[in-house]
C-alpha cells in the first residue's frame, strides 16, 4: 500500500479464502477447499472490473471476501485506503457505507416481512440518525434513481417482478451513497429482455454517481459491455486480467481462449463456420487442485512445466496479466519466482490504465 | 398420420390453462406445431412464455388439477395422442418420446445407480432381461461419451459432475430409441464449456442416429449453433416460426427483433447502449383478444389492441412450413 497509486480505489493482494473440511468422528481438519487461491488485482476508480468463470471458480467468495462478508484467511483487501480484511468489527461497521452488494438472487436477498420503504430504509437507520421524515425524502430520492414508482413504497418484495426486485437490491445498495458496489450476478436470474433494463441502470447510475464496480457474473457477453478490464478466474486464481477489449479480440491465457470460444452466438452463419476449442473433462475439486497449474488437467496446450509449477499472474503485454507458462519466454524473470516481481508489474500496469481509462 | 408426410408430431392449436385460486391462467393459446424427422426444432421465449408447458403438455405431463389441456390435437404415430388412456400414455414416454428435463440434479433419482436408471426404461419399454439391459445401458453410457461406462453403472448421480448427469439424462431419454426428443433448457443449469461439450454431443447424436428433437431454451445463441428451425413464443402463443437462417437474418416480428438486439455481441463492434424491452410480459388472465405484445410494441397501431394475430406466411410457403409470423405490423405498411 505504501506506493500504491492514487487511483486505485480497491487493492486486493494474495487474498485467500479457505474453507475448512471436517470429517471423521472426531471432526478433524483434514483439509480445506480452497475457493479462492492467492488472487490479487486493483480497481481504478470510476472503473468496472469484470470478474468471470464458471461455477466454482471463486467468483462470487471473492466478492464477498473483498466486503469481509467472509472473513479471509490470508492476504490484505485495501478499500479506500483501510485495509478491510484486518478491521475491528466497529470500524468495519463504520466503513460499510463505503462498499456495498447488489446480490444475485432479489427474490432471497429482501426480506419478504417488510415493505420496500422499510427495506430500502434500513441502511439509513442503522448508520445515519436522520429523522422519519428525511430519511423518506431519501428513500423517495432512491426509488426515483432506479425507476421505481413512488407509489410502491408501502408494497412487499412479492407485489414486484424480478426485474423490479433487483432495482429495489440496487437502491438499497445506494442508500448511504457508496463509492464501491461489488455485483454479484446482478442479473442472472433475470430474463432475457429485463436483463438490458438493469445493465443500462447499473451504467447510468456509475455515470451519475461515479461508482466503481466489482462485476461478477457468467454472462461473458454481458461483461463484454459493462466491464473497462476483465479478469478470468478458473479454480480460485486468476488465469488472464486483461482489458476488455484486448482479451475480447485475442485472449492470450488458453482457459480464456476455450471460455471465449464456447460462447453461443446468436447468428446462425457465423455459428456454423465458428471453431471452437471444445475442453475435455470437468473442472477438478477445489479441495484438491492439480500440482502444478491449475488449468494443466484440460489444457489444450499443457506441457511439462504446468503439472509441476503453478504460474505467477504477470504482465506479458501492456496492460495484460497472463497466469501461463506458455508466455514465460517473455516475462520478466522477476515474475516466475514470486509474487513480489508480479505485484510491481501489476502496479505498473495500473498506473497505465488508470491514465488511459 | 393426416398430412404432410414424414412429420413425425404434429400439434394443431393446443390449448392449456391452470386453474388457480386466483382465476384461470391461460398459459399455451392455441399452439400449432409440427416435427419434421429429422429436425431440430429450437422453441425460444422467456420465462412464462409458455414453451415448457406446450411441451410437457403433450405426453400428460402437467399434474390435473391444475392443469387442464383444454383442446388440440397431438398427432404422433398415426394417432391422436391426447385422447389416450393413462396407460397407453405411459407405454409411449419414454418409449417414443424422450424427455431430457432442465436441472441434471434433480431429475435423477438420488437412491438409485445410474445403471439402474438407465436401465428402467429398456425393461419397462423393451421388455429387456436385467442382463441384456445393462449391456445396452453401458453402450448408452458410451455412446453419451462417458469414459469407462461399465463400470460407471453402479456410481450414484452424486458422483457425477453437473456436465456428466446431464450426459446421462440424455442416454436414459434415447435407451429406447425415441421418435421424438423433447430437451427443456438441457444446458441452462451447466457452464458454457460444459454447454458447449453437450452441444457437441447432441451434434454427434444427431449425425450418428437421425434424431428428430425439439429443443426448449432462452438462449438464442445456442438456437443459432444447433437448430433448423425455430419457433419463438411470447405470453403462450407462436409469434414467429421459420427456418433458422431466414429467422436471424430477417426477424419479422417486433419482439423477436426487440429479443435480438437485447443481447450484447461477444464479437464485432461493441454497443454503447443496449436496447431494451420496456415493460413486463402481460400476465395470462383470459384467452388473448388483442396482441400480447402490444403494450411493449413499438409498432403497435389501433388493430393491434382490438385484434389477436393470426399467423400468416413471410415468404409464401403455407404457414407452418416456412417462414411465418402473427403480427398486423407490416415493414411495407411503415414505409408507406
């Protein structure tokens, strides 16, 4: 943290989450699916940082470590200059108005007792000591910025569609005027047509507001259009940060290659003459990941050096981060034996894009 | 079989309603169909759209109550397969109709092998002994690209990954060599590499065995990669219908349009805004009088709110064997 540059808002650094596994009578320790394995990147602010895999991969555990809605087992998450991961619980309390979650799921993440007034509410109650009547105005305030009639303000969870659910998640979550919202899957459970609805919602309102997103989601041709850079997580590391742009037209590590590829078009001519990079097998067990690479068991282009050596996350282009061996010839030795190498570059890489975004 | 040959289902205006506390649902509004042998017929629409309930509704599915397939016609081997016993129902699905359903984990039975599984039906349909079951249950394995099929048998659904139960859904829905393959959204729960293996199989399948199959999903980037036709459906009703190709290049009605353009591209140029569909799907009250679509139609014009649709033909072929569309709008009628 100490030369970090100014514009990054979000520092995450070698973050880890385990989980523990019990088993035995005796309810021993004997091992722990590790969700998210040594990830580290930063969030510009005013940016969109695109976080994409399949299930499994982590997504989700490190948007909700970065909130310390886990609490992580090693690494440091500076937002705003705290480091969130080693908050006490009151200054963590304090710091919540910064950094806020739209969830995936809008039908389980409100509560379906209480009226959207109350739910879009609650925030301001518990970190502001505005009376009835100001924090109405706001609430009122909110309903008008995700395009809620004010009307509904006494209706239940159940009165409203998906669509409308998520805009009451995405108010909620604006309440105590955030800078970061970390979205996980905002729209995934949502239809098609209502999709496009949130996602222009989500824009105009970082336009507006100048709101720095965490991007989560599977949909790689929504992440596409909303994210300024994409990182690509297989089995809890970050396999390519790159972006969006660049790693659209040529990605560079071959798990964003096979994941970009696989990818339906909806255009029947260019679907027929497409080739794809079709991935044998299953993704392994995050409780007992390959030795070496974690991608090496269904790599296309796996060699002997990815079953033995787990890749460092290093600039191989500007601006690109590639975890791969494949691009080893043209790293910088630095990068290949330890993270310390890789940060540097990667803080580097930042400054860059933080003047050209 | 009454016309056209060699399809091998044909539905003639299906309707299904729900009975619910709340007043009726109407929810297939004289839906009509057909399946060439052979094809690979796409159904898109979004959610309450009504395109599993067609589906299901056609082989005795949906429980009664509440469910009530009210009238129509389901042509399948020569007979009218609504008006049926129960029994002769049961002799037909999974004998002639297979049926791969959404979510791989939790249409196997949790207590039973796989081998069992696969097996039940060439018992019940086939009249197979246990032995000769079971060899044909472990070519099924094989053939849905399970390595090591044998001795996968005796695994439970538990061990397998999301990817390989679907795989094993789709080999317990082919045992009996089916007329017909009804998949509902077979890769909507998976990821997309895994999406894309099952799509590769289905391809396989289709060049190896000849399979006709109705393909049920939301996704009209998978439509594109594996379907001949595609039939799209809005509030429970057929609003476009034509071949694959003539569909994307020149949707014809303003939701399929609306529908195509909602979706980011993943190549080509980026847009900055994406359109949308304002509004919400109409909520299925009564048999439709008017468009369904009119309320969230950019074209919608007087007849449109005092006219349901019939479907009429694009490109002059009869309707239901080209392209066709339910829609007053026309593009001439907007120049002029």
């Amino acid at each position: 943290m100490l030369d970090a540059p100014s514009q990054a808002l979000v520092q995450v650094r070698d973050l880890k989450m385990y989980f523990p596994i019990y088993s035995g009578i005796l309810r021993r320790h004997t091992g722990d699916v590790k969700a998210v394995d040594g990830v580290s990147f930063d969030i510009m602010a005013g940016e969109t940082l695109g976080l994409v895999g399949e299930s499994g991969c982590g997504k989700s555990t490190v948007g909700r470590a970065l909130l310390r809605l886990y609490d992580p087992t090693a690494g440091s998450v500076t937002i705003d200059g705290d480091d969130i991961a080693k908050l006490a619980p009151e200054a963590l309390r304090l710091k919540r108005p910064t950094m806020q979650m739209v969830f995936q799921d809008p039908q389980a993440s409100l509560n379906p007792r209480m009226p959207l007034s109350d739910i879009i509410g609650e925030p301001l109650i518990e970190h502001t000591n505005w009376n009835a009547e100001r924090r109405l105005e706001r609430i009122y305030e909110l309903m008008d910025a995700v395009g809620l009639n004010r009307r509904f303000a006494n209706r239940f969870p159940y009165e409203f569609s998906g669509g409308q659910r998520q805009r009451i998640g995405i108010a909620r979550a604006l309440a105590l005027n955030p800078k970061f919202i970390v979205c996980d899957e905002p729209i995934a459970a949502l239809d098609v047509s209502i999709q496009a609805q949130v996602v222009n919602l989500l824009e105009d309102l970082q336009d507006r507001l100048g709101l720095t997103y965490l991007f989560i989601s599977h949909d790689l041709s929504m992440v596409r259009h909303i994210a300024d850079r994409v990182a690509v997580m297989y089995l809890g590391r970050i396999a390519e940060l790159s972006p969006r742009d660049a790693l659209y037209s040529r990605p560079l590590h071959p798990y964003a290659e096979a994941l970009l590829s696989a990818v339906p078009e909806p255009d029947p001519n260019r679907e027929s003459s497409r080739s794809r990079i079709i991935l044998k097998g299953d993704v392994p067990s995050p409780a007992n990941p390959p030795k070496g690479c974690n991608f090496s068991t269904r790599c296309p282009r796996v060699f002997d050096r990815c079953r033995v050596e787990k890749p460092d996350l290093v600039q191989v282009e500007p601006g690109r981060l590639v975890a791969c061996h494949l691009y080893a010839a043209t790293t910088n030795p630095a990068g290949s034996t330890g993270r310390p190498g890789a940060t540097t570059q990667a803080k580097a890489e930042h400054n860059q894009q933080g003047v050209s975004v | 079989m009454p016309d056209g040959g060699q399809a091998v289902l044909d539905v003639r205006d299906l309707v299904t309603v729900f009975r619910t506390r709340g007043g009726e649902v109407h929810a297939v509004n004289s839906v009509s169909f057909h399946l060439q042998s052979g094809e690979l017929l796409g159904v898109v629409g979004e959610s309450g759209s009504g395109k599993s309930v067609t589906m299901m509704s056609l082989i005795g599915l949906l429980p009664s109550p509440p469910a009530d397939v009210r009238s129509g016609e389901v042509w399948l081997g020569g007979r009218d397969i609504l008006k049926i016993s129960p029994a002769a129902l049961r002799d037909l699905r999974g004998d002639k109709v297979g049926f791969v359903f959404q979510d791989p984990m939790t249409s196997l039975n949790p207590v039973f092998t796989i081998g069992n599984q696969i097996m039940e039906p060439l018992i019940r349909h086939m009249c197979l002994s246990k032995a000769k079951a079971r060899v044909r249950a472990a070519e099924l394995l094989e053939l849905v690209g399970i390595p090591d099929a044998a001795s996968r048998l005796s695994a439970y659904p538990h061990q397998f990954s999301g990817g390989m139960r679907q795989r094993v859904m789709i080999a317990i829905a082919l045992a009996c060599d089916p007329d017909v393959l009804i998949a509902d959204e077979p890769t909507t729960a998976l990821d997309v590499t895994i999406q894309a293996q099952i799509l590769e199989l289905i391809k396989e399948l289709r060049a190896k065995l000849g399979m006709s199959i109705i393909w049920i999903t939301h996704d009209l980037g998978v439509i594109a990669g594996i379907a001949d036709r595609v039939m799209v459906m809005y509030a429970g009703q057929v609003v476009e219908q034509g071949p694959v190709k003539a569909l994307f290049a020149s949707p014809q009605h303003p939701y399929t349009r609306a529908l195509l353009k909602t979706i980011p591209a993943i190549t080509g140029p980026r847009e900055e805004r994406l359109q949308v569909i304002e509004g919400q799907p109409p909520i299925l009250v009564a048999t439709p009088v008017a468009c369904s679509f009119r309320a969230r139609c950019p074209h919608a014009f007087d007849r449109c709110h005092a006219e349901n649709p019939v479907r009429r033909a694009v490109d002059g072929l009869p309707v239901g064997r080209g392209h066709d569309v339910a829609c007053h709008w026309t593009a001439e009628a907007a120049h002029a």
